[in-house]
C-alpha cells in the first residue's frame, strides 16, 4: 500500500511554485521528490515501461543541478518536472514505440461469453479500444504524444503543458484538439462494430 | 469494399476511456523510489559543501551506491511521523553497552598503521534490489557488494578501492528457485573495478584538499573534531541532517565508523556521545552480521531501525543493518532490508588481503 500524494488541487501556492534555490537543498528537494516522484514514476512507467526506475531519479537529479534555471514566476514545479521528464523521454522513443507495439498486440480478454451483460461488455470495448489506441500513439509525432499524453496520463492542464513543453498554450490547445480528433479517426479505423451496435 | 465500410469515429469519452485504460497496469514498488530519493539526497549532501566547485560526478555516483543504504532510512512515499514521545534518553543497557565498549576501544586491537604499511578495509554491504516480474509479482532481495580499501599509512600516499558485486544473493520474500522461474534479474548498476589516488579522492581530484566528513572521515578532519564526547555530540547533532529526528545522529555515526578509517581514540569518544541519543536501545544481544556476532544497538524512525553492531570483546564495529518495523505491509516487521559487515586489517603491500 502506498500513499500517492495529491498533486496540485488544495495546495498552497507556495508548494506549487518553490523557491528552489533555498539555504536547505535536500529537505527543499526531499520534499518535492516525496510529493511528486510517486506520479512521476506512474507516468514515466507507462510511457517506457522499466525504465522508468531510471528517469524518475534522472529527472530529479537534473532538477537539482539545473535549478538556478527554475523561475517560479513562469511556471509550477510540477510543469518543470515534467518538461525535464519529458526531454529524457525523447531519448527513448524506441523503447517507447516498441511497448506501444507490444500493447497493440496483446491477447484482449475472451470477449463474446459474456457479450449480454453491458458493463462487463464496456470493459471488453475499453481494451480493445486501448489496444488500437496503442497502435495509433505508435503513429504520432512525439511531440503531439507528448502533449496528448501529459494531458491525459500526467494529468496537466494547458498551462501546465505549455510551460513543461515551453511553447504558447495557444498551441497546445490547437494540437491537443487536433491530435484527438485524429485519434478518434483513424485509432477506431479497424474497429469491427458489434451487432446491434447503435 | 473500404475500410470506410466499418469505420465508426470514436466518441471523446471512448478515447478516454482507452487512454485511461491503455498501461494503466504499471505499478511503482517503493525501493525503487526509495533508492532514487536516497541517491538525490546524497548528492545534494555532497554537493553542498563543495558549492562554487567543479561537479564531481563520479564521486557522486559512487558515493550515492555506498550511503544509498544509509539514506534509505528515511522512507519516501510514506508520510513521516517521527515522534519519540520527549527527551527518553539512550537506555540504560544501551549506554553500559557503550561505554564498555568505549573502554575496550582505547586499547583498540586496531593499532596504528605503520610507516609504508596499509590499512585494509573490507566492506561487505548488503543492498536491497526489488523489481516486479512480468506477472505483477514483487521480488526483492538483497545482493553482496563488496568493498576493499587500502588506504596508506600517510594519507598523501596512493590509495587503492576495489569493488565488486559478488553474486551472492539472499532473496527476501521468495525462494531462488520461484525467483528463477519467474526469470527475475538481480542486475545492478554499481560500478566495479579498481581506483587509485592519493588521499583516497578516487573520483574527485581535489589534490588532497577535500576537507572531510561524516561520510568521507580524512586525517585532518578527524583532528578537527572535540575529542569530548558532549561537544561531539552536538557535533554531531548539528551535522546531522535534522529531517528524520535522531536516527539522523545514528546513520552519521555509522557513515563514519563504516569507513574502518576511525582511530581508536575517535572510536570510543563517538561510542560516549551516542549515549547521549535520545530512543537509542540495546535490540539484539547476539546479533549475527554474515557470521559475526556483537550487539546490536538501534534506533526506530518510524518504519525502520537502523542497529549498528558492536563487538562486546574489542570494542571493535562490526557493521550494521535496518531491520523493518512499520513499514506499511510492504515487509514484514522484523525484515532486514540492508546489512553491512566491515572488516579491517594492516598490511605491508598494497592489493593484499590479511592473512586469516
């Protein structure tokens, strides 16, 4: 059991944007790791799977050394996190690609039995959903995943994501709406219909 | 026909619903944060007195893997409540203990390293490893890092440090042959070889000049230190990171004595102060540290107790370990996650081990 700390709603402002360049380091870094690095990792995990172990610690420690370059004024430190997160995501969109592919591929659950009662039918419809939506992600720009996926994974608003991303939230906006109307296209493109569907 | 024949645009709830369902399987084992937390910290703990100097990256990184154990007392995920319920002083038994020990350690079977002669220095550490196997199990175990240092009789000698990761591994909550099956990897990244360089600066070039600390114990630091065991007490109080309560004061104590670079003297004026540590207690009278037997003395922060063991006969410290006491159901009260045994010697060439 563990707990996963709330990120962002009812913390103070001063939690979200730290003075990261404090006279205490380690409990200033100690405490952003404790309340960010449990998401973190969540997040980084289903991006890259075990190599996550690796980026979360990488991401933090870059924090630390690259800290004089973090302005609170422009942004919280989740954002930061997550902009840093994001630029060691880069090196690995092979490995990135290859979960993707293996998500697309994996066996779905014996659909069809139980194809009358609805609920356990939504739950079949959402995996085999999932599975096309793996292979689509596989076709995106990384940049169009990034914010497709620090939006729908990590959890950031527009803000959050232009500042983690340093591009206007005009753009991220127009690109997050594009990328999913693409999406809900071209991911449902193989999609057999069930009978009676509709 | 097309494949437009079938094509049905998903709703936005349906897209998401798969990005809400697509690898949401994922899980974070706490080691692993654990192990991150502790390297940060351990860098900023060694960057921070070198503030204004050239980064010293290897240094760190080596220094992370050593004291990522030590750190790894202060538990990550979990909200800490570390309450010692007022000034309850070291215990009774814990500070006659000490003070025998003290005793012994002034007439230290340790002597002085003579000129040309090395001090060896074996440390056997025992680091938790824990991944999670393709079918969602937990394992985790603990795997032998093995540390030999030969460190001159004059300090601006050359130095030499070995490390190598043996093999050996004590699985914690599985059988080898279950973690066999499941094709678990207990890969680490510790870096092995053999360093050289004078003052024991294997990886950081400091020519010497690197002041010391609870964690890196030079010559000159040492000295530096009050020999009276209140004032290096609140030595140590003060050096000592005041994030996890007194078993702070413990773990920095045992940085130092792990080094195997303590003199007698130094030994037994630090065995005195830690009298003085609040919650510290006798925990195991016969504790067995991979065959070696002393006493264990520990304090609880919470989740875990860090015991150093100490040899009754000598004086002499024969290591350490944590052992679980609440850790949330992730091990079971009583589990040691991490133990190490240091062993020390003098020889007269560099690269040799004691005989015996």
């Amino acid at each position: 059991m563990m707990t996963e700390h709330a990120d962002g709603g009812g913390a103070s402002d001063a939690d979200d944007r730290p003075d990261l360049s404090g006279p205490h380091p380690a409990r200033i870094f100690g405490h952003l790791f404790d309340r960010h690095s449990g998401p973190l990792h969540r997040y980084l995990a289903r991006r890259v799977g075990d190599l996550a172990d690796d980026l979360v610690g990488e991401t933090f420690l870059i924090a630390f050394q690259s800290r004089a370059g973090y302005d609170p004024g422009r942004g919280t430190a989740r954002s930061w996190l997550y902009g840093i997160a994001t630029n060691l995501l880069r090196r690995h969109v092979r490995q990135e690609v290859r979960g993707l592919r293996a998500a697309a591929r994996a066996a779905g659950s014996a659909a069809g039995a139980e194809d009358h009662d609805n609920r356990v039918a939504d739950q079949v419809d959402a995996s085999a959903r999932a599975r096309l939506l793996a292979d689509a992600l596989v076709e995106l720009e990384p940049g169009d995943r990034d914010v497709l996926l620090l939006t729908g994974w990590a959890g950031l608003d527009s803000n959050e994501v232009a500042e983690a991303l340093g591009i206007p939230v005009g753009t991220v906006r127009s690109r997050l709406h594009r990328v999913r109307r693409r999406l809900r296209t071209h991911a449902s493109n193989t999609e057999h219909p069930r009978s009676g569907d509709e | 026909m097309s494949d437009h024949d079938i094509r049905r645009v998903w709703t936005d709830d349906e897209l998401d619903s798969a990005l809400a369902t697509l690898r949401a399987d994922v899980r974070t084992a706490a080691p692993v944060l654990a192990e991150a937390r502790a390297a940060l910290i351990t860098t900023i703990e060694q960057a921070e007195p070198a503030r204004g100097k050239r980064p010293r990256r290897s240094t760190r990184r080596w220094l992370a893997g050593a004291a990522a154990v030590a750190v790894l007392v202060a538990g990550t995920l979990l909200v800490q409540t570390v309450s010692f319920g007022g000034p309850a002083p070291a215990t009774a038994e814990a500070v006659q203990t000490l003070d025998r020990a003290a005793a012994q350690a002034i007439g230290a079977v340790d002597g002085p390293v003579g000129p040309g002669r090395y001090r060896y220095v074996a440390t056997h550490a025992w680091w938790m490893g824990s991944t999670t196997s393709m079918d969602g199990r937990e394992f985790a175990w603990l795997s032998e890092h093995l540390q030999e240092t030969w460190a001159p009789a004059n300090p601006e000698d050359e130095w030499l440090l070995r490390q190598e990761i043996t093999g050996n591994v004590q699985w914690v909550n599985s059988t080898a042959e279950e973690a066999d099956a499941a094709g678990v990897r207990t890969d680490s990244r510790w870096p092995e070889g053999e360093w050289r360089a004078p003052c024991g600066d294997f990886f950081g070039g400091s020519d010497c000049e690197d002041p010391g600390s609870w964690q890196k114990p030079t010559a000159q630091w040492q000295a530096g230190l009050p020999t009276d065991p209140a004032a290096l007490y609140e030595r140590l109080r003060a050096d000592a990171p005041d994030d996890r309560g007194d078993a702070a004061l413990l773990t920095y104590a045992a940085d130092a004595l792990r080094s195997g670079l303590i003199g007698a003297d130094l030994r037994a004026a630090l065995y005195r102060a830690l009298t003085r540590l609040p919650g510290l207690e006798v925990t195991e009278r016969q504790a067995n540290l991979d065959g070696r037997v002393g006493i264990a003395l520990g304090v609880d922060d919470g989740d875990r107790r860090h015991d150093i063991i100490i040899d009754p006969e000598t004086g002499l410290f024969l290591g350490e370990r944590q052992v679980v006491t609440d850790w949330l159901g992730e091990f079971d009260t009583g589990t040691v996650v991490s133990f190490t045994s240091v062993t020390t010697g003098v020889v007269d060439t560099i690269g040799t081990q004691p005989a015996g």
